[in-house]
C-alpha cells in the first residue's frame, strides 16, 4: 500500500485515500459512490485507437457524408456542411458556431491533445506543457458531441423519407465507426492514471494537514496556492460563486425553454407548399409513421431532458441554499445524470443544420431553421455551462457533512 495516496472527491468533497489500481476493478468514493477509475491505461492500445481516431475524422470530414435526390436533381453535403448552411441564414449564425464547436472544433482538439499526451507518455521527461494538453482535452470532452451528431442524422435521415429519395455516402459510415473508435479510446484510458504519469501524487499514510485543497482539473490534493503545482489550473477550495452563476443560468434556460418550444423549429418547403413545425409536431410526424423508436428519442432529447434539467438543477441549488441534510448520496446521484444525459439535448439542433445544408433546391425543396432552434441551441448551451458551475460538494458543506 506503499503507492496509496490521498484525494477529494470532487461530487461530495471526501478526503480519502486511494487504492492501489487492481486489474478488472473500479475504486470508489466511501460515500457517494464516484467512480475514480480503474487507475491503470492500455497504452499501446489508446495510442493505436487515438492515432485511428484522427485517420477516421480526417475520412469523415473529406468524404461524402449525406445524399438527395429530389425531381431529378442531386445534392451533396459533408460533415461540416451544416456549419455553412446556418451560418448563411440571419441571425443563426451562433446556432452555427455552436454545431461548429460541437462536431468539429472540440472533437478534433480533443483526439489531437489526447493523442499528444498519450505519444509524449512513451519518452523520458515531463514537459510542462503536457499537463496544459491533458487539461484542454479535459475541457473539450463534454463539448466534444460526435455520438450525438450521428443520432441526429439518423432523425435527419428519416425526416427526409417522405420528401425525397435520401442516400449515406462513405462520411457518414466513417463517422459511425470513429464513434465506436472513440468510446474504446475512453475505456482503454483512465485520466487519473495520466496524471499520475505526468507528476505522480505523493504518498502518503496520514492526511493533509491545514486547509488543504484538491484541484478539480487534475485531482491533486496540496497545500493552499493561488495554481496547481501539477495542472497549473487555478486552485480553488470551492467553485467561485457557484451558486449565483448556476442559478443565473437556470433562469436563463427557463426562460429559453418556452420560445424553444412555441416558435417553429424548421419549415420543410416542398413545390412551394409547406407549414413550420415546432419540436413536439416533429415528434407527432415521426410517431404518424414507422419511426416511433426516433420519435422516442427526439422527444427524450429535445422536451423531456431539457426540462428535467432545468428542475433537476433548481432542485439541487434550492436544496443547497436551505441546507438540506437529507438524501444527500441520492442529490448527488441526480447531478451526475443530469452531467451524463445533458448533452444529448443537441440532437434538434443538428437536424437542423442537416437538413437546411441538405435541403437546398431552391424553388424545388428547400429548408428554413426558425427562431426556435435559436431558443433551443441556447437551453443547450446554458444548461451545460450551469451543470459545469454548479458544485456538487456544497451540498455536503451545506449539510454540515465536510466539517473537519
């Protein structure tokens, strides 16, 4: 037990020692069940994977990822085709750079910083800047939405049966298989591991002594400083102003939810006929049709999550403000449901951007994004940013269960 060493858990803020890692078992917060990981990374196999992962994402954004025919007539988008079709319509271009971000920006950072990290792991030294790299991929991993896109192209896909003869080029298969890529890159790494390999945590049998603090970038436990002395983030004990920056944005996000769902989300035009549809009539004309599984899943993604989110994260703060004791393992528990399922509320989003780059046959067929994906894309966007700012662990404060 030599190699023990000690850290907070950043959802209830527990000072515990750390196990040695064990092949084929996960160690965990004593008391809200946080996973801190396996502690131990494949490291030939998350290199092959990251190194696949670029090759994937360069053939995605290069070939044909989507196909219509209409009349006669042909039309063709790639992966970032979307980004350029919102862009051109007025007032949606911060829709536009949000899906910018999601699908190529944040993911592509992220496979280059990680695949950086995990290259310079094999050679002697640690620079520096290897620490700076692993905390930008961090960064990136919740905004880095691939799995997500390729469910909104399913919609999209499905949306288009009644209008058109629809095709999938090479992109789009190339984008499945670089998600499936990915989601063994993240099993076959473990981050705590990676940090350990960058400037191993001392070991230790005894607590810290004094106010010690541990950094929620990189998970070290230290003595009180203005930045870590791993990660170079800065170092707090607490989030700064956790409380008033989430409610802020809760608010922000109810108030965005009604506009989302009142105001048209997209208006298919066809031959000059068409009517704008809402998020919940797209949901009625999925479910009119075979596609009632997608239907479940856009109604999931686009009304329920979103909401539940919303009073989800009222909930916590409101618990946190009266210093609620009770539950604690469970309020906890709903924190990180709603960090995990938070992201899937992008899936209208990028229909959106699909069908309006895909749709474009001038008097023929062609798509219009409404306001509503506007108001929509913003619930996304702030309910991420307030999950982010809401710190778990002052629920515990507040509750009197982090007192020495």
């Amino acid at each position: 037990m030599e190699d023990c060493h000690w850290v907070e858990c950043s959802d209830c803020g527990l000072l515990q020692r750390l196990p040695e890692p064990k092949a084929g078992h996960d160690r965990q917060c004593g008391r809200c069940g946080r996973s801190f990981g396996v502690g131990l990374t494949q490291g030939q196999t998350a290199r092959a994977l990251a190194l696949t992962a670029m090759i994937l994402f360069m053939l995605a954004n290069v070939a044909p990822f989507m196909g219509l025919n209409f009349s006669g007539r042909d039309q063709t988008i790639h992966l970032g085709s979307g980004v350029e079709g919102l862009a051109e319509r007025q007032g949606l271009l911060p829709v536009a750079l949000f899906v910018l971000a999601i699908a190529i920006l944040a993911p592509l950072g992220r496979m280059l910083a990680l695949g950086t990290v995990l290259i310079r792991l094999q050679r002697n030294g640690r620079p520096k800047w290897l620490a700076h790299l692993l905390r930008f991929s961090e960064a990136m991993r919740p905004w880095a939405m691939l799995d997500v896109f390729l469910v909104g192209a399913l919609v999209s896909l499905t949306k288009l049966n009644d209008l058109a003869s629809v095709s999938v080029g090479i992109g789009f298969y190339t984008l499945g298989a670089l998600v499936i890529v990915l989601a063994l890159l993240d099993v076959s790494v473990d981050r705590g591991e990676l940090w350990h390999s960058i400037e191993p945590a001392p070991a230790s049998q005894h607590p810290p002594a004094g106010d010690w603090r541990g950094c929620l970038e990189c998970g070290l436990v230290q003595e009180p400083s203005e930045r870590c002395s791993r990660c170079h983030a800065r170092l707090h004990k607490r989030k700064p102003d956790s409380l008033q920056r989430a409610t802020a944005l809760v608010l922000a996000g109810f108030i965005l939810y009604l506009p989302a769902n009142l105001y048209p989300v997209l208006t298919v035009i066809s031959l000059g006929r068409g009517h704008p549809a809402t998020i919940m009539q797209g949901v009625i004309e999925l479910m009119d049709g075979t596609d009632w599984p997608l239907a479940v899943i856009v109604f999931t993604a686009s009304v329920a999550v979103p909401l539940l989110k919303l009073f989800g994260l009222s909930l916590l703060i409101v618990s946190t403000h009266l210093q609620a004791k009770g539950r604690l393992s469970d309020r906890t528990k709903l924190y990180r449901a709603i960090e995990f399922v938070g992201r899937w509320s992008t899936v209208d989003v990028i229909v959106a951007a699909l069908l309006t780059a895909l749709v474009t046959l001038g008097n023929l067929a062609h798509v219009e994004p409404g306001v509503g994906v506007l108001a929509f894309a913003g619930v996304v966007f702030v309910t991420m940013l307030a999950t982010g700012l809401f710190d778990p662990r002052l629920l515990w404060d507040k509750a009197g269960a982090n007192d020495g």
